[in-house]
C-alpha cells in the first residue's frame, strides 16, 4: 500500500460496499465519500428538514390555530381565510412540501454524489 492509498483509508467514513440491503448492482458500489463531504451533507439535510418543518408549523399552527381569527377577516371563494387554512389550505401547502422536500433533496443528493440516478456519475 502506498502513501496515497493510505491517505484515502484515513478520509473514509462511508463505503457503499460495506452498507447493508443495497443492491450490487448499484453504480455507487464503488463510490466513497469523504468525512467533509459526509459532513456537508448532513447539514444540508438537517437545513431541509428544518427549513420544510418550519413551514410546517407555520401553516399548521399559526395560520390554523394561532392566526385562525385574524386570517378570518380574509376570504377566499366565500371561506374565511382562517377556515380555509385549516380545512384545505393546510393539506395543499403539506403536499406541495413534498414536492419541494422531493427535488430539494435530489438537487443535494446529485451535489454530493449520493443520488441514485443511474445515468450520472458521483459529483457530477
């Protein structure tokens, strides 16, 4: 083993080889992430789920619960704005969180060359 190998054993924190219930097939199989990369990643995860999660509570809480008297002066096709946000409102802005969660994490993923698009290549 030369220098340059052992330099790389030292940075690696994650071998999709060693990762259990993945198939073999994957082309990730030889991949091998960096702890700062490994890092980074987590972050941006920890920050999408933060991030979405507020909103979340936002709709959720404050403009059902907490807002729901003031947005009532508010109406939308005949609905006080504070009804509307409970009943409807709530649910379309939590499915269209999953949409954002959804791309949000695959533009991540694709950044750090976790993705699971076979056609590219990892930090492409």
């Amino acid at each position: 083993m030369n220098n340059n190998e052992t330099n790389n054993d030292k940075n690696t924190v994650y071998h999709h080889d060693e990762a259990e219930n993945l198939p073999r097939q994957s082309h990730h199989d030889r991949d091998v992430l960096s702890e700062a990369n490994l890092r980074s990643y987590w972050r941006a995860n920890i920050r999408v789920l933060c991030t979405l999660l507020a909103v979340w509570a936002f709709v959720a809480f404050g403009c059902g619960i907490v807002l729901g008297e003031w947005l009532d002066q508010f109406y939308i096709g005949g609905f006080p704005l504070g009804f509307w946000f409970t009943q409807q409102g709530a649910m379309l802005v939590f499915v269209v969180l999953i949409f954002i969660y959804h791309f949000w994490m695959k533009r991540i993923e694709r950044a750090h060359g976790v993705d699971d698009d076979s056609n590219s290549e990892a930090g492409a």
